[in-house]
C-alpha cells in the first residue's frame, strides 16, 4: 500500500511503517477465526506487508462477530488492522495460481484450515515450497496436523476445556468455568507470532523455509503453569479455588465501602506483611505458618476476613492509597469504561485513536509492546472486504485481461 492508499489521517504513519523492524516481510494472512488472523496482526503492527486473502463470497467471519456500527462490524476493524484486504477462492484453479504466484513473493504463509485441506487444493508444502523454497508456512489448528484429533472441527473453546483452565476456574461448588472472550485464540496468535518469528530466524541461517505446526491447545497448557510436572511428581491435581490461591494469601477481590471491588495480591512474603500491618494485624505477621505462602493459604479464611473487613470499612479510593502509601500490592477491579479513562493505560498509550472512513475516529488497543528505535504503529483499521484485490494482484503482475478471467471463474 502506498502513502496514498492510506486512509486521511493516518499519513504520518508510513514514515513510520519505513522504520519498523518487520519491514519488508510479506505475510499472506489465509486463516479465520482468531488465532492465525491475530499473529498476522501482531506482524502487521510491526510493519509486515500483510495481505489478508478470503473467499469472495465468504469473508473472514470476524467481520460480522460482535457488535457492529452502521452494518460495520467492530471487531473486525480491529483485527484487521494494518491489512491489504484481497479475495481468492483457492479451490479454483485460478485462485491456486494466483495464491502460488503470490507465495513466490512472500515470506510467511498463515493458514488454518483443517489439515489436508491444503493438499487437497494442490497448495500443500510441497507446491508451495517448489515455488518458494525460503517461505515459512504456519499451519494453525485445534489439535495440530497429527494425532487421533487432528482432523476433528475445533475451536479455542475445546482448547480451554481440554487444558485443564475451566476445570480450575470458578467456584470450589460451582462448574467448570470458560472465559467470556477467546483466550485460547490469544494465547496461540501470540505464540504463532514467536513462531514465525522463531522459523524466520532459522532462516536467516540456513535460507530455507519450514512448516511451522501450531496446535491451539498447547499453548494454554503452557500458560497454565506447572501443573503437568506437579501431576507427575506429586499426583497433585489443582482444584477450582475461586479468587484465592493454593500458593500465597491474602489474595482476591474485596468489595470497599462504596460498593466497588479491589483486587489484593500478595505473591511476594514482604508485601504480605505490609498489607496485615496495614490493616491492624500485625500479629499475625507472628505466627509461624506466616512465613511461607502455603502456610498463608492453609490460612486464607483467616487472612482473607481481616484484609476483607478492613477494606469494607472504606471507600475504594482510600483503600488504593493506603496500599500505595505502605507499598502493597491492590488494583481497582476495572471494566472496559475504567480502563478507557485510566491514567496508567494513558501514560503509556495503551488505548490509541486512529481515523477510519468507515467510522471516523476510532479508539482501540495500540501495538503490544514499545521499541525505543523502531517502534510498531496502526496505520489503518479493518478494510472492506476484498478492498485491495485490484491493486495488488495488479502489482503482482497480472493484466486486466487475467484479472477478468478470475472474475469470470469466479476465483476472485
């Protein structure tokens, strides 16, 4: 996309995009529904040509998840960002061509349809190395590209399920507990983006390619901490604890005075010390199962109705100064109207504002990390769907006769 392609507002941003570290890497984003999509955004931000392709007549179902404004959907404008937008039917044989023709210009490939539906269309490792020995294909499913659940339909939900995170999340009385948000999903499209930037890494020392195999349930399970080796060791099964922690206390949310909640930590043995002289108990500082965090949890209910009854009696933003004044550790308990006005996200510009001519003025999450020389930056939200067909097949070398023979097979 040239500096006239991009949306009014944002011309400042490809100065930018000149300067940032992923520069010159195209990215060729297949996949849907979110793992794959979200680590070609990360490698967007960073300033990858991104080129995302869908079908043509059944986009990227992201477009119309969530709310939407004006027949826009919102969560696409994020997703989306910093993407050239083009379709292909890649079971066509136009569509086959063309995406091979693109993967000879390209340096990732991110797929993730269910295994062998590739190879089915002749767009397989072995076409698309022959055109490109030094691509990287990343291949992001439910269950990976083997095993006896590899060919199953899959979705980040299954991933939280089968991980071992909702059978620890909620109430000890309570269900198995799934996340309201696509956890699982975040999680692999953050670890998919490492592994892109793993595989081109090797690159740079062999100059060849490779198939990246990202399996969304693993990285959950990775995330999940040491529960395996305990399990192994141990046959130590983590149960459903609710707020509190089977390694530490007092540790939860507790409601203040004027009806709002804070949440307390107390990871580290010298802020739990703080935060029972703080609250006027001292004595329990004393007691000898205080030294260590088991102890403390083997003591939560204690812990937990001194630190509760002290913040009970005040309001929420008394209690946050308290904590900081005797450096402990609590934060306000936010939603997404608190974040939006917190000085700390607006520090560090976590909540970005960027033009869009679909929506105007658009505020949603900046970059995910800051670089001191070259930083990563949104140049554009979610374009329309098939918006950048035209102009990047046409530079990829296609005559407007070729062009109107996919239209006409319907490839495009």
């Amino acid at each position: 996309m040239t500096h006239a392609d991009v949306p009014p507002g944002n011309r400042g941003a490809v100065d930018v995009m000149k300067a940032a570290p992923l520069t010159g890497l195209r990215v060729l984003d297949l996949a849907t529904l979110f793992a794959g999509p979200l680590a070609a955004t990360m490698l967007g931000d960073f300033g990858a040509e991104v080129i995302k392709v869908e079908h043509p007549t059944k986009p990227d179902p992201s477009r119309g998840h969530g709310p939407s404004k004006d027949g826009v959907g919102l969560w696409w404008k994020l997703l989306g960002r910093n993407k050239q937008t083009i379709t292909l039917d890649l079971s066509r044989p136009g569509g086959r061509s063309t995406l091979l023709r693109l993967a000879a210009t390209a340096d990732v490939v991110i797929e993730n349809f269910r295994p062998g539906t590739l190879e089915k269309w002749d767009l397989g490792w072995a076409e698309l190395s022959a055109a490109n020995p030094r691509l990287i294909l990343t291949r992001v499913t439910a269950f990976g590209q083997f095993g006896p659940y590899a060919h199953r339909p899959g979705f980040g939900t299954l991933a939280e399920a089968m991980s071992g995170f909702a059978a620890i999340t909620g109430e000890p009385d309570t269900p198995p507990t799934l996340p309201p948000f696509g956890l699982a999903d975040s999680i692999a499209g953050l670890a998919t983006a490492y592994a892109v930037m793993t595989a081109l890494a090797a690159r740079d020392r062999t100059g060849e390619g490779q198939v990246v195999d990202m399996a969304i349930i693993e990285p959950i399970l990775t995330v999940l901490g040491p529960q395996p080796i305990w399990y192994d060791q141990l046959g130590h099964v983590q149960p459903r604890t609710g707020n509190r922690s089977q390694n530490n206390a007092p540790r939860g949310t507790y409601r203040t005075a004027d009806g709002t909640w804070v949440a307390v930590s107390t990871s580290a043995q010298s802020i739990a010390e703080r935060v029972l002289r703080l609250v006027g108990r001292p004595e329990l500082v004393d007691e000898p199962w205080f030294a260590t965090g088991a102890g403390r949890a083997r003591h939560a209910d204690i812990l937990d109705e001194a630190v509760g009854t002290w913040i009970a009696e005040r309001p929420r933003d008394e209690v946050l100064a308290a904590f900081e004044k005797a450096e402990a550790a609590a934060a306000p308990v936010q939603d997404v109207r608190d974040v939006m006005t917190d000085p700390q996200y607006a520090a560090l510009n976590t909540i970005t504002t960027l033009d869009d001519p679909d929506l105007g003025p658009l505020r949603m999450q900046n970059v995910l990390f800051r670089l001191s020389s070259t930083p990563g930056a949104i140049h554009w939200a979610g374009r329309p769907h098939g918006a950048d067909t035209e102009a990047v097949l046409t530079e990829l070398g296609l005559t407007p006769a070729e062009l109107t023979a996919l239209r006409e097979e319907g490839a495009v």
